[in-house]
C-alpha cells in the first residue's frame, strides 16, 4: 500500500482504574501525582462507571470516518492515536509508515485551535514521522472550529437537549470548553476567541437569546485558569431567575470524563442544589453529521496539499 492515510488524534484517557495512575503520570510528564491528587481522580473515574469510554468512542469514530470516505469514493487508511495512553500517537505515526503510508493528514479531535496543545500533538505527529525509516510527510490539521457541518451537528444535539426542558424558551444556553491556565490560553492565543465563534455559530442557528460562554475542567493547580468557570455560572444564572439550563460542551467531541463526570456529575449537583434542572447536549460521538465533518476536514486538507 502506498498513499495517504488520516489519524485521529485525542488527548487519551483510561478504560479501568488500574490505568489510572499511568495516565496521570504521563500528564505530568513522568512525574508520578501525589496520593491525594491520585484518589482524587480515581473517584471521579468511580463516579462514572470505573474507566472512561473514550478510547472506545474514538475507534467508533475512526471506523465510521473510513466508512464515510469509502462511500465517497474517496477510500484512506484511518487510524487513531492518544496524547497520553496508548495507543500513543508516536507509534501510530511509525505503525502507518511501516503500513506504507506515504502522507500522514492527522486530524485532533479538538475543533479550537490552542497554539500550546496543537503544538504537542504536532511534534509528535512530526518527530515519529521523521524517525520512521520510510520518513512519510505529514501535515497537522490545525482549527476547525467554525466547519458547517460541526455547526449543524452541535446546533442539532443543543436543540435536543432544549426541547427535553420544561420551558425550552426560557432555558438559559452555556457553550462550555476546557479550560487553560491563562499563560497559555490567554493573550493572542486563538483558542478562547475561536470558543466564542463556535458557540456564536450554533446560538445563530438556533436563535438563541439567553445563552453564553464558560470554561469548565480547570486544572488543580496555583496559577490562573481561563474563566469565567461553568459552576459560578450556573450560581449567576440561578440567582437571575433561572430554573433550566442547558449544557452544550462546544470544546469536546466525544464523552469522556470532563462531560460525564465534570458536567453530568459536579454541574448537575451544583444547579439541583440551587433548585435549576440541567440538561446536557449529547456529545458527537459517531454521529453521522460529525462523521461527515471530519470527512470533509481529511478530503480538504489532501487537497490543499494536493494542490500546493
């Protein structure tokens, strides 16, 4: 075989609690987390299940991708790779060189360009690339945050979500993202402004007038985190009057546990506490209009290149 092939990158998570450790270990590159930080984590794993599901969603993804470029006539190897559990990126890149693959296009799973994250993603992308004996080019998919049909998919899943609420009317909407520590996300960083354009995208497709922006997941640590944080939100719109709200996670792609216990678990108890119900977008997933964006995504980015 000889040609390109696309890989799906995601920041990786783990399938039982007895990965826990390893996982978090990799995060904080090689240092293992102290006893405290480490029940911590593994209690939030508890809350959801034991694991998270999303190295499981991720090669759904990955396999309707492959389908979806297929019936297009446009058939290419598709693989997936993690950021910090195997199966790493950097040995996913060496696997598609070894598997003939002359042209890596890799695709993060985050539709908002963030300068410090998709630099990680690409050094890895590019270093494993240039170390295979075979050395495949590769080119690193950068934002994504405005394709239409990830507007048409997120507009789809939020319009669910407002039409279980009492008075879908009178919901109030928060688009949320992963936090970063302000030194990173902050400045001219593109992330936190291209947060905002997504979550402006569906809100005008929906015509939404109660709705706005929170950052949710913020790291434990002393420095700043980008704000304003989805719980004080929730507090603020609850002392405003209101008693639905509706969660749409416009930063991820697929349930993991920054949505199942982050959103499902800590923000739902925080809104029942103030007397609000919270209702939560489904995540994309393998959702056929998703699938189709990244379909989309892979065929330009072939033809850019295609054409330079």
């Amino acid at each position: 075989m000889s040609g390109p092939g696309i890989l799906l990158m995601a920041y990786g998570a783990p399938e039982r609690l007895d990965q826990v450790e390893a996982y978090y270990t990799d995060i904080r590159r090689g240092s293992a987390p102290p006893a405290p930080l480490l029940e911590e984590l593994l209690g939030r794993y508890r809350a959801i299940g034991g694991g998270s599901p999303l190295s499981r969603i991720v090669e759904r993804q990955r396999a309707a991708l492959a389908s979806e470029l297929a019936r297009r006539g446009r058939p290419a190897p598709v693989y997936c790779g993690m950021k910090h559990i195997a199966p790493f990126i950097g040995d996913v890149v060496r696997r598609m060189a070894a598997d003939g693959v002359d042209h890596v296009v890799a695709i993060p799973l985050a539709p908002q360009h963030s300068t410090f994250n998709d630099q990680t993603y690409g050094r890895a992308v590019e270093e494993a690339a240039a170390s295979a004996p075979t050395a495949p080019r590769s080119t690193v998919v950068g934002s994504w945050h405005d394709q239409p049909r990830l507007v048409e998919a997120m507009a789809a899943a939020t319009a669910e979500a407002l039409a279980r609420c009492g008075d879908p009317a009178s919901a109030h909407v928060f688009f949320t993202a992963h936090s970063l520590p302000e030194r990173t996300g902050g400045g001219t960083d593109p992330y936190a402004h291209e947060v905002a354009a997504t979550a402006a995208l569906v809100a005008e497709r929906l015509s939404l007038e109660r709705c706005d922006v929170a950052f949710q997941s913020a790291g434990r640590t002393s420095e700043r985190w980008m704000g304003p944080d989805l719980l004080s939100e929730i507090r603020r719109a609850a002392a405003a009057g209101a008693r639905e709200v509706v969660v749409c996670p416009v930063g991820f792609v697929a349930d993991h546990l920054e949505v199942l216990y982050d959103v499902d678990v800590e923000a739902r108890a925080v809104a029942r506490s103030l007397g609000v119900r919270l209702e939560r977008a489904r995540a994309m997933n393998d959702d056929p209009t998703f699938i189709a964006a990244l379909a989309d995504i892979a065929l330009s980015a072939l033809a850019r290149e295609a054409a330079a």
